[in-house]
C-alpha cells in the first residue's frame, strides 16, 4: 500500500487525469480480487463417489467382474453398471460446477456498483471494479469503501470496520487516517485516495485465505430432504423385500443350490437388483432439480431486473403476504423536480442574501453534497435526488450551482439524518457566520421564532408533492444549534408514479399480498401517493411517530390494518416488519439506506435499490432491484411462485414412475413372472427421473394464474393431497396394465423376450407422456407448446433414445427389435394413460 505522500502526488490537486487511468491500472492492478482457490475438478468430481448408493453399487461392479472373470460371461451387465454409475456421478458434478459458475457471476455483479470520484477536476461515477491507485473518492454515509486508501478530507467521518477489527463501534476518520476496502463509512462526509486496490487490499490478501465458502441449506432444500428420506425407507425396505422374495423364489426353482459358482451369481443377481431398486426408489434428483430451478429461477429474475445475492430468496420472495415498500424512486420515477415555490424563481445573492428567494438560491446551492453531471446528452444525478431536483432548479434559472459553491466559505456542514429530518450547513460571509438549514417543513416551523403559515406547504402535499422548507440564522457566539431560524419559504417537488404502478399494486392484491408503503413524506402527501398507485384501500394512515408510541401489543394490532405509514424513521421500519411478522406474515421489504439496514436484513425477503440504494443496504439485502421499480417485486414473485410448481411437477413425474417401478419388481416375482426390469434397464429409468426429467418439467415459465391465488403457507407441505391421490392413481392404473402386458402380451410380443422387450419399452413412453400430466398440475394445463419448449425436446430426446436402446442394445439391454407397427401400437396404447390422468385431474 502506498503512502499518504505518494497517493497525494498521483492524485494531484484535481484528481488523476482519465488519460492516466489505464496506465495505473497496469502499474498497480485492477480493482478486481481473484476468485476464492477452489478445489481442483477432479476432487470435485472423487468426491461424488461418497455418496453411499454409489458406493453399493462400486461394491457390487467390483463381485460382479470377479464372477464374470470365473464364468467367462456377463460382463456387459458389469459394464453397464459402470457407465450408470459414471453418468450419474458425471452429471451431479456438472450441476454443481454449473451452480458455482452462476454464483461466481453473481459475485462479479458487486464490482458494478458506482462510486463517485473526481477527474479531470469534476466529480463523476465509474465502476468500483474501474478504481485505480491515486483516485479522489467522494464519501459520504451508507457508502462502501471500494479500496483501501488514506482520508483526505474528513466532516465528522466515521467508518464501521468490525469485520475487520471486530469492533461494534465504527471509528472516527482524521485526515491522513486508514481505511479499509469493505468497511463502511456509518456518518460524516469526506474524501479518500486509493492507495491500494484488488488483491493488493488487505481484504484481498484475507480473501485469498479463506478458501470456500458453504452454502447453507435453504429451508425448501430441507423440506424435500425430509421427503427423500421418507421415500429413502421405502426403498429400502422394498428392497429387503424384494431381495427376500428372490431369494425363495430362487430356492424353490432350483436357482440356490448349494455352495457353487452358479448360486453365488444367482444371489448377487437377487442382490444387485435389489440395489438398484433403491437407486431407483430414492429421488436423488430432487436436489439436482432444486439447484437447477433456483439457477434458472436467479437468471430469469436477473433479467427481470431482480439481482438475486441469496438463493433463498428465489422460494420466499414467492410465498410474501404483504410488501412494505417505499415511495421514491420505487412507486415514483425518482425523477424529482422543483414544480412550484414560495418564492417564485431562485434568485443570486450578489453578497450576503437579503431576501427569501436569495437564501434559499444560497441554501440550494450550498446546503447539500449532490452534483450534476452530463452524460450522453443527458443530466444525471450523482448522490441525493431531492438535492438533485434543486440543483436542475437552479440550473434552468441559469445559475451555475458549482460557481456558488466555489464562491461561498463553507466552516461546517451537519448531514441529513433521518431522525432529525434535515440538513444544516455553517458558511462564513462578509465577516459573519450564517447557518443554513433545510428539511421537513413541520419540523423547521417548529424551530424558527415566528411560525410561518403552513397552509401553502399543505396544499403541495395534497397535490402528491414532496415539500421542502428553507430556513436560516446568524451564527452568534459559536452558537450552531437549530434553533431560533428564520424562515425563508419552500419549494414542492413531484415524482411522478412510475408507469403501471398502480396495475403492478393491483396485481400484487389479486395475488393476495398486500402492499403497505412507509416513506418521509408528511401524511398529506402519502395519502395522496397511496391513493393514486391504489395502495390506500380503505386502511390506515399513520405516522412514524404515532406508530412507535404504542405499545408491542398495540403496533401489532395497528399493522393489520395499517396501508400507509408517513413521516416515517428507518427503526420504524423494522417495528413494523416485526409486528407483521407476529401476525404470520411472510415480509418483503424494499429499503436504500444506511439506517434501512435492520429492517432490511429483519424482513423474510429485503429487497435493496440498484440505482438509489447505499451499499450497506445492498449488503443487508436478499434481492437488488436493478431498476428501483415496484413492478419488479411483481416479477420476483412471479418467478418464485413458479419455481415451487416447477419443483413439485418433478416429484409428481418422479414419485409416480418410482413407485411403480418397485411395485412392479416386488409383485411380479410374487405371482410367478419372470422379473420386469433388467438391472440396466432400472438404472436407465433412473437416469430419465434424476436428469432429464428435471431438465424438462423445471423448465416450464410461469403462467398467469400464479398471481390469482394468495400465496402457499411456508410451512404447507410439498407434496399436497392431490398430488399423493394423483401418483396413486396413475401409478395404479400403470401397474395393471404393466401386470396384464407381462402376463399376456396384450400390446404385442409372440415370444418372452418381445413381450418383455414391449413392456420396457411401453413403461419408458408411458412415463414421457405422463410428463404431459404433470405439467397440468393443478388440473389445468399452461400454454402447450409455447410454455415449455424444453420439455418438448427432451421427452423427444428419450423417445429416439428408447428406440434406439431397443432396436440396437440388445446385448446390453437384453431386448429385441420391434417392427414399426408395434411401436405404433406401444405409442398409441401408452397414451390412454394421459387421457386418464387428465380424466383424473378434472
């Protein structure tokens, strides 16, 4: 890390030219950390062989070569084992490595966040991955440090490094001070050098120690986990049992003999089945299909301008009750803009203001850390947008907001704090100080000697205008305090609704979640936000101030009923979102400050700005809107109502075809038919449920109706009643007809290996064309070909494959080929249990 020197000479006195950028970053690296060392690929891929099924199955490959190398036959069986046993291993490490790529892109989205430095002499907002040593950096409260560096200015700057230090207390800033990359700044303003950046930060040098980090479970990962065990003791027990009844079976026709090379074959045949059984009874694709849906549910949200940083969210965000939401920038544009004053248009003080248009032209310019920058013919707004809307006031005045500044003496500044509602600055003028104060109007009348009429102040909230009130006071005798103004006037400002707010809200109410929106603004003007974007639906209106003097017991009773709550503070938020969470309500909560942190973190879903939001609440978050819109939410929660019905599709299709198979292997032994699955041919039906089936039914896009229910309880069970009636029915109906095919070769075959041959092959293209019924899980099927064009291209990939396996993997697979009229004839037949099950389904 350079010295506060030599970043100081780099930087110059107005920050390092754009021309120079390039240059430093060859010299002293990127802003960039190298990603976490992960375990090599092929550890990776060893340790899938740790799964104790897998191990079973290695242990019956390694007995099964030994007496094929005795008897001089079977291998081929051996050899397909082996290449279950390598795709089922392959396919589980290409799903995680997938995952961890996804998240590797997750994490690069953290180097995207702007940060605002001065080049060239101007203030200006790049990437924090395009910092470089000798960067100027514009700090104020809420702000990430993007890399370590020496203080250069400091206003009361105080930097939160406990994941450094591990203290709670965030520290004071001096000037030529430490700070850290990853800490954040908790109060104050200032200004930092980049000293150093990347891997050369001490955070880098941390990181690159630590190694890999775990996921935790998710809470549905844990739910089907439960259900995999349950369905885990099925299994083996349907194992024992089938192994058993082999057994005798076998002694009754003479298959065990006595000590000889035959029975041992004979009992390792019993056993391996058995084996495999379990294999296919046990869903070890459902946490394949879970991280596949959360993978596909992360990217389309991404896209839907829903950045998800915790994979939870996907699920949550789908079963919210109500969403606590603010009002700027997230229901309105955040596009702010001084539409009416007190005082006509800003006028220039030539010296010290004498009239009120002059102090608030002063207090505009001056009183506030915003600037204004032009970019692709376009003025943007680098820090607050209220700030930003009187900056572009004075500028359509033609008065140059940075002149002001530069001209004025600027001693002391006291930063907008969200409990005392306004922000005050100390200048010095013509040999006097003067304390310049803006915020709430209320809050300013109640500080000035005289109080001013607010009636003008009303009548721009009713109107949906945020208002903003001017006041100022010589500085006497060091005496800095807010007290004893003078009141200068105010300005209303209006953001308008973002287009189709209030269709997103209506959405969001027919969906059974109920929108509630907290902001600052006074009651007047969030009554009348609430009522246009049609929040406001016959509840209440509440003050952040009202709300907190009741009692626990009372804040909850008042949260059922509450829709809007004005003049709200940051801790107020987070009562709120507890007293709701005491009703059962499942919490979503969008916030962009520091202090929205509690609340954010607190909510089941906390749903941070993209554009507006600070870092620490972005940190806090579980989901960034990238575009700070409401309409958003209503996507997220559209894709995480849908990634459970994706979710519960798979086990549908997998439950039903699982369940037959091993009732079907245990009951044809019983009644004296030979067995009705091969090894091989059990361990390819359980390549189709674990792989392609989740590929397929996983795939389905979300369709209109997931926003006509309220949403599912978290604690509803997974596999609902409808869903245990509907695997047992089909699986009934698929039993019998699989019982009558074996039996008497109804659907074809002359001879036992054909009729077995047409039983395989009609199993594996009933269970394609179930597919179909489990996409209509509610009874209702989503748009046929347009809604899932995967699922189309997969269960066509199965049936090529099935045909291909039957005409040409005889020796493998132990088939025979069909002619073409009994592949109609299988294709024809299977579909009746379609028909069934959508009978069954209405």
């Amino acid at each position: 890390m350079l010295t506060f020197d030599e970043t100081r000479d780099i930087a110059g006195d107005s920050g390092i030219a754009s021309s120079r950028v390039t240059v430093l970053r060859e010299k002293y690296g990127a802003n960039a950390m190298t990603p976490p060392v992960r375990e090599p690929l092929w550890k990776q891929y060893l340790e899938k062989f740790n799964d104790p099924i897998i191990r079973i199955l290695l242990l019956a490959v390694a007995v099964s070569t030994i007496v094929s190398l005795i008897k001089g036959e079977g291998l081929l069986d051996t050899i397909g084992i082996i290449i279950a046993v390598l795709l089922a291993t392959g396919i589980a490490f290409f799903n995680e490595y997938r995952s961890s790529r996804e998240f590797d892109v997750l994490n690069a989205h953290r180097d995207d966040v702007a940060v605002r430095v001065i080049r060239d002499g101007h203030p200006t907002a790049v990437p924090s991955r395009e910092i470089v040593v000798g960067d100027v950096i514009l700090l104020e409260a809420g702000d990430a440090i993007p890399a370590d560096g020496w203080v250069l200015s400091a206003d009361d700057l105080y930097s939160d490094e406990s994941a450094f230090t591990g203290e709670t207390e965030p520290v004071n800033k001096p000037v030529k001070d430490r700070l850290l990359k990853g800490a954040f700044i908790t109060a104050g303003k200032g200004q930092m050098i980049a000293a150093a950046v990347g891997d050369s930060a001490q955070m880098g040098v941390i990181a690159a120690s630590l190694g890999i980090d775990h996921a935790t479970k998710t809470p549905l990962e844990q739910k089907l986990e439960s259900l995999a065990h349950i369905i885990s003791k099925f299994g083996y027990a349907m194992a024992i049992l089938i192994c058993g009844t082999l057994l005798i079976r076998g002694i009754m026709v003479g298959e065990v003999s006595g000590l000889n090379i035959d029975t041992a074959n004979h009992i390792l045949h019993y056993f391996m089945l058995a084996v495999v059984v379990v294999v296919a009874a046990v869903p070890e694709g459902l946490p394949m299909s879970v991280a596949l849906s959360l993978s596909l549910a992360m990217r389309k949200m991404t896209r839907a301008n829903c950045l998800v940083r915790r994979l939870i969210a996907c699920e949550t965000i789908g079963s919210a009750t109500t969403v606590c939401t603010d009002k700027t920038g997230t229901l309105t544009k955040n596009q702010m803009e001084v539409v009416e004053s007190s005082v006509g248009k800003p006028v220039r003080p030539v010296n010290t203001p004498s009239a009120p248009a002059e102090w608030i032209t002063l207090n505009a310019a001056v009183n506030g850390t915003a600037h204004l920058e032009e970019r692709d013919g376009k003025v943007i707004v680098i820090g607050n947008s209220t700030e930003g809307a009187l900056l572009r006031w004075l500028r359509d005045a033609s008065y140059d907001y940075m002149q002001i500044r530069a001209e004025t003496q600027v001693t002391k500044q006291y930063l907008f704090d969200g409990n005392r509602k306004r922000m005050s600055t100390v200048i010095h003028s013509d040999g006097k100080s003067w304390l310049l104060v803006k915020g709430a109007p209320e809050i300013l009348a109640g500080l000035c000697t005289r109080s001013p009429d607010l009636s003008g102040v009303s009548a721009l909230a009713s109107r949906a205008m945020r208002t903003l009130a001017f006041a100022h006071k010589e500085v006497v005798n060091g005496d800095e305090s807010e007290t004893g103004l003078v009141w200068d006037g105010f300005v209303g400002i209006r953001d308008h609704l973002r287009d189709n707010i209030a269709e997103s809200v209506a959405t969001c109410q027919r969906a059974g979640i109920r929108v509630r929106m907290v902001t600052g603004d006074n009651p007047e003007t969030a009554r009348a936000i609430a009522r246009e974007s049609g929040i406001l639906q016959g509840g209440t209106v509440m003050t952040g101030a009202a709300y907190r003097s009741l009692s626990e017991t009372e804040q909850v009773s008042a949260a059922r009923d509450l829709d809007v709550m004005a003049r709200a503070e940051p801790m107020d938020k987070l009562l709120l979102v507890q007293a709701l969470q005491k009703t059962g309500a499942v919490v979503a909560v969008t916030g962009d400050g520091t202090n929205d942190a509690p609340a954010l973190k607190h909510a089941d879903v906390g749903l941070a700005m993209g554009i507006a939001g600070t870092e620490v609440a972005r940190e806090a978050s579980d989901i960034i809107l990238l575009d700070d819109s409401f309409a958003s939410i209503t996507s997220a929660v559209w894709w995480g109502r849908s990634l459970y019905e994706n979710i519960q599709r798979f086990i549908l299709f997998q439950l039903t075809i699982n369940f037959c198979a091993c009732i079907l292997v245990f009951i044809a032994p019983l009644l004296g038919y030979p067995e009705p699955f091969t090894i091989i041919q059990i361990l390819w039906i359980n390549i189709i449920m674990d792989t392609l089936a989740a590929f397929a039914l996983c795939s389905e896009a979300p369709h209109r109706g997931l926003m006509n229910h309220k949403p599912i309880p978290q604690d509803a069970k997974i596999v609902t009643p409808f869903m245990w009636l509907s695997i047992l029915v089909t699986g009934a109906f698929l039993i019998i007809t699989g019982l009558l095919q074996i039996a008497t070769g109804f659907l074809g075959g002359t001879t036992p290996a054909e009729i077995n041959t047409v039983f395989f092959a009609a199993f594996i293209i009933a269970a394609v064309w179930n597919g179909i019924n489990c996409r209509a899980l509610d009874g209702k099927m989503p748009p046929f070909f347009k809604g899932n064009p995967t699922f189309f291209v997969v269960m066509t990939a199965i049936v090529a494959i099935q045909i291909v396996i039957v005409q040409f993997g005889g020796p493998v697979f132990n088939t025979v080929p069909l002619s073409l009229s009994q592949w109609v004839t299988i294709i024809g037949a299977s579909a009746s249990g379609t028909s069934f099950g959508l009978f069954t389904r209405s």
